[in-house]
C-alpha cells in the first residue's frame, strides 16, 4: 500500500474544494440547515398543529433528536464523485488518469472524499458538543461517525458501479439520479426508517442506504445497543467488499467500450 | 549486463505493431425530430475504420513523426499504443506488453501529451498538481526539485507556477500540461500536437528539450504535428498516414530531394501527357496532374485559383475563363531543368501561367494529400 499518493491526493482534493472558501461554506451550511428546518417544520405542524402526540412510536422531542442527530450524518454521506466519473467517461476526459499509475476508481474518490472529511470533523465537534445537550454518549457519536464515512464509501462504491453505464450508454445520469432519489428515501435522511409499516422494513434492510444516516443515528441516540451496532459494523463490512469486487468486475468488462473521445 | 549485450537489447523494437486495425462504431442519427424518435426504437449504427492496418516497429531511442491530414487516424494510433483503447485486430507491443493491459509499470514509463487536452486541475496552480503528480510517481524530493527547476526555466513559466491554471493564457497551459505530463521522466513519450498554441520561441525551446531528452535519455518518441517544422528539425524518421493507411516510412529526407522542384504549368492547349514527355524529353513518371487536374491549383497566381471556373467574375473575359478550366501539370524535375523545359513548352505551347514549388517537406506532404481527396472519410455502411 503506497500511502503517499493517497495522502498527497487527499491534500490536493481539500485544496481544490476549498480553493472557493466563501462558496464552499455557504455551501456546507446551506445544504445541514435547509432539511433539518423543512423536517423540524413538518414535525412541529403534525404535533402542535396537527395534535398529533406519537407517529410510529416516536414523541415530538424523540423526532426533533432524530432531525438534528441526523442531519450531521447527512451531511457526511453522498458526493457526487459518481457523477465525476460517468462525466469523465463520457468526455473522455478519464483518458488523463487511466495512463498515470494509480486506479482511477480509487483516485477519483480519494481526491474527491477530502472536503467530505474536513466536514465529518465539524460534524463530530458539533455533534459532540449536541451530545452534552441532548444526553447522549459522546463516544456513540464517534462509533457513529465511523459508520456513516464507511458509509460514504459504500456510496461512492455503488456509484461507480453504476457509472460504467456510460462506457455503453455514453451517460449514466439518469442512472445516478435514480439512485440517489433512492438514496435519499431509504437513508433515514428525510424520515426515521421507523415510519415504514413492519411488513415493508425488508426494502429497507435489503439495501445498505440505512446504513448511511439511519444507522448512525440510531446509534448516537442509542437506539442500538453496542451489541447492534457491532452487527451492522460486520455488516458494512461485508458490503464494502462485496461492492470492491463488483466495482472491479464491471470496470474490467466495460473498460473495452471507453472510446476515449477528445484530442 | 555487459556493454556489448545491452546494446543488442537496445536494438530491440521497444515498439512493434502489426497488422493493427480500429473501426469505430457510432450512432447515426437522422436529422430532425424524426431522427431523433428513429434513435430509440430502431438506432441505426456507422462504422468508421480509422486505422486499416498497421505494421512497423520503432526502437528504443527513436524520434518519429507521424504525419496525416486531420482524421487520417494519428490521435486513434498514439491512443493504442499509450493503452488508452485497444486495436479491434492486429497486435501492439509497447516495451513487451499489450498497452491495453496498462500494467503499472508500462503506466510508469509512458507519458500521452494531448495538445487539446487539459490534465491538470483548473482551479489549483500548476504547482499543486506537480507535487500529486510527485507523490504519485515517487519522485525523489531533490530530483523532482530538479526536473521542475529545469522544465520551468526552459519554457519560461518559473514566475506562473503559483497561478491558478485557470487564470493562464493557452499557451502557459500547454506548457504546464508538459512538464506535468513529463515530470516522470518517461522512456516513452508520445506527443499529439504539442506546439499548437505555443509561440514560436516557445516552440523552438520545446523542440531544443525533446532532442535533447531523446538524446540524452534515450528516450523514444513519437510526435504527431501539423507544423513541419516540428518534423523536419526532430525526426530522422516519418510515418505518414492517409484515411487510415500507412503510406511512407522513412527519412524526411528521401521525400524532400535536396535540388528537386516541381514546375506546374496550365496550357491553353491539351496536350497528353505522353505528348509532353516528348516534347521535353522527360519521363512519363515525372509528370503529373494532381487529381486527374481538376483540382484547382492552389499555389498558382490569383485569378486562376479557387474554382474561378464555376464563379461568374466581374472580367470575364474568355481568356481567364478557359485558363481556369484547363489542367494543372506537374513537372517533377531539377532545379537545374526548369529552363530546359520551358523552352521547348514555350515553342510548341501557349502558356497560361507558370509557377515552381521548392520541395519542401509541406508541399511534399501537401502534394500527398491532394493524390487522395478525403471524400472517402465517412461511414462505410
Ligand atoms: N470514438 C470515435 N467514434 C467514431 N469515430 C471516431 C472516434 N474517434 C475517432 N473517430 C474517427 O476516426 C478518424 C481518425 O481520428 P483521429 O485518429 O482522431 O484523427 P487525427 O489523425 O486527426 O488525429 C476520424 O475520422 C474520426 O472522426
Ligand atoms: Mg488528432
């Protein structure tokens, strides 16, 4: 394992992500803020308009917990380096790192992960400070956080799976947007996975989304006991190997159709 | 090793190709609506056979040049060789390997410069970019320090290393993708159009480090350009392409015959070529006409050129109109003839008007693109 590179890729994916600071910002904090104001919103209308004093189980407070816990794994999960790539397919532009002596797939992710990092960070810090308030165990959080950029990993493994749709169809938009749409309803980020009638948590459960924001949240509020998330921990594991493989197989079957347009 | 064994290794190919061959398939798609809507339910494919082909091999060290009007298929051939698409059929072996496979070794010791192509990332200074590309290749920290300090000062962009590339004008971001393309110090460099936007002492300093990186560092390199200066001053070696087709490979040199010129006449009579021969006591084979003479000569004073023959001029006079319609003649002859020719010509002939051509690399190349219009290019259904 040559860790230089890695390391060196990761340096310069910060640098590039941050080389517009403003913007940057404006973005990390618009994209946490103007869910969890859109749930709190929903909540507040079902229990003190609505008159509501339980949904799935859940109390007003519970849910609020739920937004604001959540909505740090929110903002650790996704990137659209799967988009990246799928772009760089179709342009050709993919031509530049296939002759430098690292995997693209690899590459792409590490360069593409770093602000990501820098985020989950803030987030922890935030997320641990939450925890003196709401009363949660700040060391879950951690675990937590662990879980959800395994998350992120898993995401981006998928998405590059999905992306060698474009060394066939020239785009893998479509594709990335499904999923995505997908991503969103099946990660716990805009509802508790919890609100799912019992007969359908098998969708839920099939698909490693929960793992994303759900499980994480889970855990730091303490839903899951340790016991549990261990489980899930293996769990993630086996997805990530699974998708390692697969990402490796559709690349290798799909790299022959790359017409390396440009130049 | 011993001295006398490596330099049988070096005799090698580090470059062999055989009987290598591309088709592109695509998409038609008809115009309009129509066409459109045709796309998803009955997509009707074109195929393009860019490469018909190949066999040559280049040896270590080597400079070549690779010549071809645009599409002829240069860019698809620097593709396979570097390992970016492989050949439909046929063989390619670049330093032992399938370039395809992109072994991490083989990636080591290549480097693809694509003129067209931006590699480094727009929003960082160039720098930034060196130093991945360091990390990535392993470089020493002094040597990397070396090879930038000279790549910089030789095309003149020591003070924009630390400017956002975006910020750059064309020609300091094609310098910037050279040296980041070859920081590595490849021995193999495969060039695409690498002066385009360069100025000229740019150019020349770029020429002045590629003789001497072949030079000092043995390396191989293939150089596709569409200035002939390029080739004249760096390759002892060209391969020209036509529509796919390998058509010369050889020494520039043989091509450009040193004292040989081309005489081109347009007659107001229309004598044979045999008639010709004659006349001038020359050769058959010396004696052309590009294109079965239809093609308007280019190179020919104003007036005559540029289809004048099917547009209506504001003094049309009969004169210039039939001078237009008649036939270009190509005369391959020494320098030293030209006299020996025209006086004859002129005794039995009325002269339209005349010119002489040095042989120079471009007019020979010029010349070779005219022989095949490029009519042929398109799908071959
Ligand atoms: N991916 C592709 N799909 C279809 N046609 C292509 C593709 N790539 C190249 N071609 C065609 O193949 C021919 C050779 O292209 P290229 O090698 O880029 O030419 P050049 O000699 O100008 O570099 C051209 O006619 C081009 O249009
Ligand atoms: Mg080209």
């Amino acid at each position: 394992m040559n860790w230089q590179w890695r390391w060196a890729a990761l340096k310069n994916g910060f640098q590039d992500a941050t080389a517009y600071r403003i913007e940057f910002f404006f973005e990390v904090f618009g994209s946490a803020v103007t869910p969890a104001i859109i749930q709190i919103m929903l909540w507040y209308a079902l229990f003190q308009v609505g008159g509501a004093s339980q949904v799935a189980g859940l109390s007003y407070n519970e849910l609020i917990h739920y937004t604001l816990v959540s909505t740090l794994f929110t903002q650790v999960r996704g990137g659209n380096n799967d988009f990246e790539l799928s772009e760089m397919i179709r342009s050709g532009a993919l031509s530049n790192y296939l002759l430098r002596p690292v995997g693209v797939v690899e590459f792409t992710y590490i360069r593409g992960v770093a602000p990501k990092i820098f985020i989950a960070g803030l987030c922890l810090v935030v997320g641990i400070a939450l925890s003196f308030f709401l009363g949660l165990n700040p060391t879950r959080i951690l675990g937590a956080m662990g879980l959800a950029m395994v998350g992120n990993i898993i995401h981006y493994q998928l998405g590059a799976i999905l992306a060698t749709a474009a060394f066939h169809w020239e785009e893998a938009y479509s594709v990335l947007m499904v999923k995505n749409m997908l991503v969103a309803f099946l990660s716990g980020e805009l509802i508790p996975l919890t609100f799912f009638p019992e007969k359908w948590a098998w969708i839920w459960k099939s698909t490693p989304f929960y793992l994303y924001v759900f499980g994480p949240t889970q855990y730091a509020l303490g839903k899951w006991t340790d016991a549990e998330f261990f489980h899930q921990v293996l769990l993630s594991g086996l997805w990530l190997i699974g998708f390692s493989i697969l990402v490796r197989v559709s690349w290798a079957l799909s790299i022959r159709r790359y017409q390396s347009l440009g130049g | 090793m011993n001295s006398p064994n490596s330099h049988l290794v070096s005799n090698e190919p580090i470059i062999s190709v055989r009987d290598v061959k591309r088709v592109f398939r695509s998409i038609k798609k008809a115009e309009g609506l129509k066409g459109s809507l045709q796309l998803l339910y009955k997509p009707q494919y074109s195929e393009h056979q860019a490469l018909k082909g190949f066999s040559f091999d280049i040896k270590a060290g080597e400079f070549v040049g690779l010549i071809g009007a645009n599409g002829a298929g240069k860019t698809t051939l620097l593709k396979i060789l570097a390992g970016l698409i492989p050949p439909s059929s046929g063989t390619a072996t670049v330093l032992g390997e399938k370039p395809f496979d992109r072994s991490l070794s083989f990636r080591k010791k290549i480097a693809l410069v694509m003129g067209q192509k931006a590699q480094l990332w727009w929003d960082l200074p160039a720098v930034d970019a060196f130093d991945l590309l360091r990390a990535i290749y392993a470089i020493d920290q002094t040597v990397y320090r070396e090879r930038l300090n000279t790549l910089a000062k030789l095309l003149d962009v020591t003070r924009l290393l630390n400017t956002q590339i975006r910020r750059l004008s064309l020609g300091e971001r094609m310098k910037m993708e050279l040296i980041g393309a070859i920081l590595h110090w490849p021995s193999i460099i495969f060039l695409d159009e690498p002066t385009i936007g360069l100025d000229v002492l740019a150019a020349h300093n770029l020429r002045e480090f590629l003789r001497t990186f072949n030079e000092r560092e043995r390396a191989t390199i293939i150089l596709t350009s569409h200035n002939m200066d390029d080739i004249e001053q760096l390759c002892p070696r060209i391969l020209i392409i036509r529509n796919g087709e390998l058509i010369y490979d050889g020494d520039p040199k043989t091509l450009t015959n040193r004292g040989q010129c081309v005489l081109k006449v347009r007659l107001m009579e229309k004598p044979t070529n045999e008639e010709l021969a004659a006349v001038c006591s020359l050769n058959l084979s010396q004696i052309s006409r590009p294109n079965g003479g239809k093609v308007p000569g280019a190179d020919l004073p104003e007036g005559t050129t540029d289809g004048a023959a099917h547009v209506e001029k504001d003094d049309d006079d009969e004169f210039s109109e039939m001078a237009a319609a008649q036939e270009l003649i190509y005369f391959n002859i020494e320098r030293t003839q030209v006299a020996h020719i025209l006086q004859p010509l002129l005794a039995k002939y009325r002269l339209i008007d005349m010119g002489i051509d040095e042989q120079t690399l471009e007019s020979v190349i010029q010349r070779i693109y005219e022989q095949s219009p490029q009519t042929a290019v398109g799908a071959s259904s």
